[in-house]
C-alpha cells in the first residue's frame, strides 16, 4: 500500500477502506509517514471530505494509537462533557463536581486554552498547587476517592492526534468537520466512558459562527460516538455573549465557587444544570433530564458538589483554602473600568474582542508557549438586553501591565454595541439539543 495512491484516492473523492485509514495512522504514529505527504492526505480530506464510516473509521484508528483508559473495577458509570470552546466558558470545573457528587465517575481529560478561548487546565491552575499532570495510577486513586478528576493529556493517549494536529496547524487543515470530530472524539473515547455530552458552541466568541455548521460537526459528533457504542448527546449552546461575567482564570474560578455556594450568574448556572442534567440522564442515574436538572439542583444546595469539588482540590494538590478564602487565589494589581459613551440597551457583545482583550492583557495565549498570567482578565457588567447609562461601567479591565493596556481597552470597547433602548428578544442560551441525529428545537432556557 503506498500512501501516494490514497492521496489521490480521496483528491478525487473516494471513500477509504478502514485498511486504508488504519495504514496512514499507524504509518504516520510510528514516523514511517512523511509530513510532507500527510499534509496533502488532510488537504484532501479537507476538500473532498469524508463519509460518516470513514469519520468513525478515523477516529477508532486514532484512539487506538495509543493508551486507552480502562474503570471496569468502578461499579458506577463513567460519564464525561466536551465543549468545542468560547469565552468564559468555564462549566466544567461546575459539573464534574456536580454530577461525581451525585454518583457517577467523570474521568475528564481536558485541554489549555489558545486564541480568544479560555481551557480547564489553564483555570485549575489558578488554583496554587494544583497539578493537572497525574498518572494513570494518580488518577485512579483521585477518581477512587472522590469519583472525579481532570487532568491534561499525556503523550500516552492518542498520540496519532497530538501529531496529526500540529500539522493541522501549520497546513490550513484544522477546519474540517471530520478531522475535528476525529480529533475530539478520539480523545474523549481514551477516558473509557460509557457517555459523552457534547457542548458546540455557535456565535461570535465560538469556532464555529454559524448554527448549520454547529449543528452538522454536532451530529457528526454524536453518530461517531454512537457507532463505538457510547451514549451521546449534543447541546448546541449560545456564545454571542460570554458566559457568565467573569474572563480570565482566576476569575472564573471565583465565579465557579460561587454558583457551587449557590450564587453566580443565572446564565452559567442554567447551563451547568443543563450540561449536568444530561450527563446524569445518559449515565442512567436518572430516568430523565427534568430528574437530573433537579438532582443537580438538589446537590448545589446541599452543599455536596461544594464539597467533592473542595475535595477534587485537595487530592490534586490544590490549596483548598482558597475555595473558602478567594483572597488566596491570584489578583491582579490594578482595575480600570470600560465606561459606555452613550446611553441605551446593550444589543450586542462581540465575544471574540472580549476574549482577545483578555488575552492582551496576558489572560491567554497566542501561541502554545506563551505563560499566562492567571490574575489577569474581564469582568462583565452589562449582557445583552441590559440598559445603561452614559459614563456608566460596560465591563472592568483587571490588569497587571500597562504594556497593551490601550490596545485592550479599545477592544472591550468595541466589543459593545450600545443601541436606544428598546425591547430586544433575547437569544435562548441553549438552541437545540441533538441526539441520535434527531434534532430538538428548544425555545426555552432550561
């Protein structure tokens, strides 16, 4: 089998045999692959695209590039959720604690954040002490405690990705549907899950803008997990807004702990409870998702996520003090506030300007080795649909440097795009769920 004839194969848009997909993987894992001709095979796949059976194929090679890893000795379900990434998006730190509390095993490999997208890893440590680095065997001993853990990915776990996707990178080829399903699922399937719930992000701080293109990678999502046996659901979710008010990492931390003691913003509360409910139903650890929104609920009151994610903390060599005293976690020196110039309603945010501000400010990266600063970052004042006045605060720049300061300011402000007040209709934060390729409008927020 030679590689040049698979090239051409699918440039001319054939499909490929699982033979055939096996072979590039593993010829490319094992360094037998030159880049050079890799990087024409994901161009092609690019243009022509793939079958949802060459998608499945894909993405069972790639996970099985590597380790895989195995809970059968855990009585209860293993459960996990995956955002596809946006600005202030920070539900995972909510709901693994949530739904671990409420039975379930979530095992959750997560990544950093790269652009104007924020990542888990990145928000755990802001937490000192925290280690997102730990052994099969760390985390089992974490997961055997508290029934949740989140780390980062090793180069044990589907290493034909971590290859595969810095080619992407430098070659234009991130961009296809199938290579991100692949991507994504063949990390996410290494957890050894039995259920996957699925958090596609559309809008202006989001990958993907438009709904029809969310909604095509979301069903392409579920049916390759369903076709290796695993339950899924996929929720495409609002992110023309950031979510909830805090941008940066130590900043959502604190906003975290807060919907934990039974506060924060109503928008990432509802969504935590949704994205919980979901895992709790596709676990069977409830016999629906009204059930699972109202245990999730229950568990939030009652203080048992506060104390599995205090524990989660602890056990990963996080300073737990700091979830009782924010104080300990890292604050920037200095606040400047974004004032509107006119008075009305907020009509819009651009989320992406929101998160590059951030970013300037040293709250993210540009590139994979740039440091962050996890002090730095945004608090939003005012949503979509909010009045304001003239001179009155839009959102608050916290800072460190002055050194891209004006840069940052400029866009916070733009990012706003103040209107005459009138009534506006307020987007739904959840737009529809999808599962088994059947598509549920919901017009309500949960």
């Amino acid at each position: 089998m030679r590689l040049v004839d698979l090239i051409r194969k699918k440039r001319d848009g054939k499909e490929l045999s699982t033979e055939e997909i096996n072979f590039v993987v593993r010829g490319y894992t094992a360094g037998e692959l030159p880049d050079y001709q890799i990087s024409a095979w994901l161009m092609a796949v690019l243009l022509k695209g793939m079958t949802r059976a060459e998608t499945a194929t894909l993405t069972h090679a790639m996970l099985h590039s590597g380790e895989t890893l195995e809970w059968s000795d855990f009585p209860q379900k293993k459960v996990d959720k995956h955002s596809t990434g946006g600005v202030g998006d920070k539900t995972s730190l909510i709901l693994a604690p949530i739904v671990a509390a409420g039975g379930l095993l979530v095992p959750m490999i997560s990544g950093r954040g790269l652009g104007h997208t924020g990542g888990t890893l990145d928000k755990l440590e802001a937490i000192p002490g925290f280690n997102v680095s730990l052994s099969a065997a760390q985390m089992r001993e974490v997961l055997k405690k508290c029934g949740a853990c989140m780390i980062g990915q090793t180069d044990s776990i589907v290493p034909a990705d971590k290859k595969m996707y810095a080619l992407r990178d430098v070659t234009g080829t991130v961009e296809s549907p199938a290579l991100i399903c692949a991507s994504i699922m063949s990390k996410k399937l290494a957890e050894g899950i039995d259920a996957l719930v699925l958090d596609v992000k559309i809008g202006s701080g989001a990958f993907m803008k438009q709904e029809p293109d969310a909604v095509h990678l979301a069903e392409l999502m579920v049916e390759t997990g369903e076709r290796m046996g695993k339950k899924m659901a996929a929720l495409i979710t609002d992110m023309d807004q950031p979510l909830g008010q805090a941008v940066g990492n130590a900043l959502e931390v604190i906003e975290c702990i807060e919907v934990l003691r039974g506060g924060g913003p109503r928008d990432l509360l509802d969504l935590s409870l949704e994205l919980s409910a979901w895992m709790f139903y596709l676990g069977g650890r409830t016999k629906s998702v009204d059930e699972g929104r109202q245990l999730a609920t229950q568990l939030i009151r009652n203080g048992k996520a506060l104390e599995n994610f205090r524990q989660m903390v602890g056990l990963q060599g996080g300073d737990v003090r700091a979830i009782d005293d924010i104080s300990l976690l890292p604050t920037a020196r200095y606040r400047l506030g974004v004032v509107s110039r006119n008075a009305g309603q907020v009509a819009g945010i651009d989320s992406e300007k929101i998160g590059i501000a951030s970013l300037l400010l040293g709250g993210g990266r540009s590139t994979k080795e740039d440091v962050i600063n996890p002090a730095v970052g945004i608090m939003i004042h005012k949503k979509v649909g909010d009045k304001v006045s003239t001179g009155e605060p839009l959102c608050t720049l916290c800072y460190d440097s002055s050194a891209q300061l004006e840069e940052s300011r400029g866009l916070a402000e733009s990012a706003y795009q103040v209107s005459p007040a009138a009534l506006l209709q307020k987007r739904p934060l959840i737009h529809r769920v999808i599962q088994s390729n059947k598509n549920e409008n919901s017009a309500t927020q949960p």
